[in-house]
C-alpha cells in the first residue's frame, strides 16, 4: 500500500530535507582532491546530529556509515573510508538521508572533484536533467510511469545507460516504502495521489546499463568501469504540484 502523508507528516519530511540539504551544500563546499570519503562522512554525521536528526542509512541493513560514497564507475551504495581520497578528475556521488521525528528525507547529489571532462559534465547535466523531468512529472492525475518514461527520455536523448536494478522508492516513516520507481518505462499505471511521497532518483550510466555488486556486498559498480552519475530528491505530489522536500527552507 502507498501511504499518503499528511500536512504534519509533510512538514516534518519538509524538515528532514532541510537537514539533508544542509550536508549537500556543505558537501559541494569540502569536496575537493584529497579529501577522504570517511572525512566526508564525519561532515555530515556532525550536521544531522547538530540538527536533532538521526542519519538514517547508519545501521540500515547493516550499512556502516551515514552517507554513501560512490565514485566514478561505482553507481550507489559506496562505503564511506579512510583509504579512499578522491582526485582531481573524479565525479563522486553522495547519497545522504536523515530522519527528523520519525519522518525520512533523502537526497543524493553528484559531485565534480577539481577539473572533469567535458564528458563527466555531460553525464552529470543529463542526470540532473533526468531528475527534474521526472519531478515535473510527480503531479496528482499522472501516474508512476509518467515520471519513469520522462527520466528515460532524458537518458535516452543523451544516449546514456540506466541503471535498472535500482531506482526510486516511495519514502517517509522508513526510507523505503511503496512504491518502487522504475528509471524507465514499464508500464505501470499507479495513479499519483496527493499527499505521496516519491525519493526520485535516476542513475545515468555513460556505457552500458549493467551493474554488478562488489564483494563487500553494497558497492554497485557499472560492468563496463565507464563512469555514472546519480542524482536524487525526496518530491511530495500536493494539489499545488510537486514539491520537493530535500532543499533548503526559506
Ligand atoms: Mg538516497
Ligand atoms: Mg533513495
């Protein structure tokens, strides 16, 4: 069953985005060569406590850290360490979810370190382009796979890979609920409601659309070692349209 939240809930989630959005846009401040995803990851964990939230991927099946760290060919689901400091050229995805009073935001963000390709910032455009095509789309009368075909089309005029193993999630009291969001047609019909709740989350590859899972049993890496990009919003469907429940608040 798809919950629908109410304008409590609503304003709580509004709140648990806020907090999600202060680690991204500290995220985009510190993330330069050299810094190591674990530093990272004590950045954020420091944020959502300051704010009275609770990191919520920290413990969630077993996942080890607050965040999650994903570079270049790795597609989600990085775990944040020491070992491993991003360079110069690199595009790291960071994935980040806090619960405020029992209410879950989640939001992941791809980052450029230092200088990228031209062709790194076009797989990130095109992923970001993906995201708010598919937001646009999260409005009460359409249905799931409306915000599915215009991530696709996006991925498509790019001629880019997706992912499709994973994808979007209903979100609220967990961080995962019904639905599951499919990044590209199937079909599905499910009428959009008020008051649901959608963390819309395309994950662009620039090969190939197959992944595989490294032996640590959470990194997800493209098969091809070409690189991928990953970008997210927690999105409410209300009458007034969509909105988004992982940025600032005013
Ligand atoms: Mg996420
Ligand atoms: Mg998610």
């Amino acid at each position: 069953m798809i919950n629908r939240k109410s304008r409590e809930e609503i304003k709580l989630m509004r709140h648990a985005g806020h907090i999600v959005a202060l680690v991204h846009q500290e995220m985009k401040k510190v993330v330069e060569p050299g810094i190591s995803t674990k530093e990272l990851d004590n950045i954020a964990m420091k944020i959502i406590k300051e704010n009275h939230a609770v990191p919520t991927f920290l413990g969630y099946s077993g996942f080890p850290a607050c965040i999650c760290t994903s570079i270049n060919e790795q597609v989600v689901h990085g775990i944040p360490s020491e070992d491993v400091k991003v360079k110069d050229g690199d595009i790291i995805s960071i994935d980040v979810g806090a619960t405020f009073h029992g209410l879950v935001g989640d939001s992941a963000w791809s980052y450029a370190v230092g200088n990228v390709s031209d062709d790194i910032k076009r797989l990130m455009k095109a992923t970001e382009e993906a995201l708010y095509a598919g937001i646009e789309q999260m409005r009460v009368g359409n249905v799931l796979d409306d915000i599915s075909g215009a991530v696709e089309d996006v991925a498509v005029k790019y001629g880019y890979g997706i992912v499709r193993q994973y994808g979007g999630h209903g979100v609220g009291h967990v961080m995962h609920e019904e639905p599951f969001l499919y990044n590209y047609r199937v079909g599905d019909k499910t009428p959009i409601k008020q008051g649901y709740a959608i963390a819309i989350e395309p994950m662009l590859n620039m090969g190939v659309d197959e992944v595989t899972v490294a032996a640590d049993e959470w990194t997800v890496s493209t098969i091809d070692k070409k690189p991928s990009a990953h970008f997210e919003h927690t999105v409410v469907a209300t009458e007034e349209g969509p909105q988004i429940m992982t940025k600032l608040m005013e």
